[in-house]
C-alpha cells in the first residue's frame, strides 16, 4: 500500500464537459471608407440616441479655417455598425512527425536568432538525439521554439523524453520537449452582431484639417445637449483615403 500523502491542487476549475471548448476572442478589421468616421461612446444608451436622430447638422467654426458663412455647418448621417463574429469553431489536430516544440528557455539577454543557431546546432548533433534541422523559429507572441527535423523518426525519441540538458554558452539548462501540434480549421460558422457602443459617421466632407475635423466632432457629439455623452474613442478618414478600424472584446 502507498503511503498517505496530502495534496493541493491548484489553478482553474472546469466542468468536464468544457474541456474541450476553445474561447475565442474577437478581433475584427472593419473598413473605413474616406468622409467616415466611427465614434465610441461610453454607454450604450447615447450610441442608441444618435443612431435614431440618423442626421446631425456639425457646426464647423474651428479656428478661423473656414471664410465662408455657409461652410460653417455640415450634415452628417448616423449608422449602426453591424459586424460578423464567430459563433461555432472546429479544429482539426494534426501531430506533426519531424517538429518538436522547445520551452522553458533561459533568458540570457542575446539576440533570437543568436538563441535559434545554438538550438540549431545542438539538436543538429546526433550524439545529442538530433539530426539535420530542416528549419527552426519562434512561435508568434510566445517564447517557444519550434524545430522541424529534415528526417522521420528524429522527433518521437526526443519528445519521449520530456527534457534535455542543453549547452548554450558557458551553462548547461533543461529544456522541455513537447510534441508540435498543428490545427486546421474544418468549421467556421459566424453570426451577425451589433456593436452597441459604437456609431458610424458618413457623408462627412474634407473642409477641414484631419486634426481639427476630429476634434470638431469630438466637440459636437460629446454635448448632452444634443443628445450626445462621454466619448470613448474616435477615427476619422478624411475623403479620397480609406481606412482599417480593429475592434476587439468589448469587456465593459
């Protein structure tokens, strides 16, 4: 019989049915076309009131730009901004046959590829368990390794290990070694949805500069008195140029 021993387990608690869902987190690029602009409020309910008035008339007198009494005012339009976002996805898992993947990396203060031609060079060694490294490279925002071997039947024998004493400059550090998955994606299906904080200006003409035509609006839409509030963010595109607005997870 084993001996009794106490334990702690910690970290997050899932049901069983959700270990295999996957949490995605949005990031769209919308389209801004030249004379737009979308404006962020902070609440919902203002966002709400300017989509019903539909057309705003702005009042242009900034600095001094405009000479012409009847330039001094434009008419915008007031849009809701409707995006598609993710609502079902499905991966497929595929276990590559010549990559491993290598973490638990020293932080030594050289240069990534510096780090990348060590790694190279000790898995490359057959003494080492390697063999010929067809190509190595960073996993994007993260600090592991990815090392894809020219032949079959390098890989298993090194993730079967778990880890391996590496030498990388004058130390000798443990790196763990783990198998390198790769996902396609089999299923993708979206649903439409509706940003409730955020509004889209059209028809807005170039009669000022970028800069005073953003504050302008600022100006104008963040006035209760007509029926606007606090803005959160604001971007403009003057006409003849386009823009790419990114929306990410609105977490208020």
């Amino acid at each position: 019989t084993l001996p009794e021993k106490k334990m702690v387990f910690k970290g997050i608690v899932t049901n069983k049915e959700d270990v295999n869902k996957l949490m995605l987190t949005p990031w769209i690029h919308y389209p801004l076309l030249g004379g737009s602009a979308l404006i962020t409020f902070e609440k919902a309910e203002v966002a709400q009131r300017i989509i019903e008035v539909k057309e705003h008339v702005v009042e242009l007198n900034y600095g001094g730009e405009l000479e012409e009494l009847d330039q001094c005012r434009v008419r915008v339009q007031a849009s809701p901004v409707d995006i598609l976002l993710p609502s079902a996805l499905e991966v497929g898992l595929t276990r590559s046959c010549r990559s491993i993947l290598v973490s638990d990396l020293p932080s030594l203060g050289i240069p990534e590829e510096a780090l990348l031609d060590k790694l190279e060079l000790f898995f490359s060694k057959r003494k080492n368990g390697g063999g010929e490294v067809e190509s190595r490279g960073f996993l994007d925002n993260s600090s592991q390794v990815v090392l894809t071997f020219a032949q079959d039947g390098v890989a298993e024998p090194l993730i079967a290990k778990g880890h391996i004493q590496v030498l990388i400059g004058k130390g000798k550090y443990e790196l763990k070694i783990s198998p390198c998955m790769k996902g396609d994606i089999t299923n993708l299906q979206f649903q439409p949805s509706r940003c409730p904080r955020t509004v889209l200006l059209s028809g807005i003409p170039d009669v000022l500069g970028e800069d005073s035509m953003r504050d302008t609006l600022e100006i104008h839409f963040q006035k209760t008195s007509l029926g606007g509030g606090e803005v959160d963010a604001l971007a403009y595109v003057p006409a003849g140029q386009q823009g790419v607005a990114v929306f990410v997870e609105d977490m208020g």
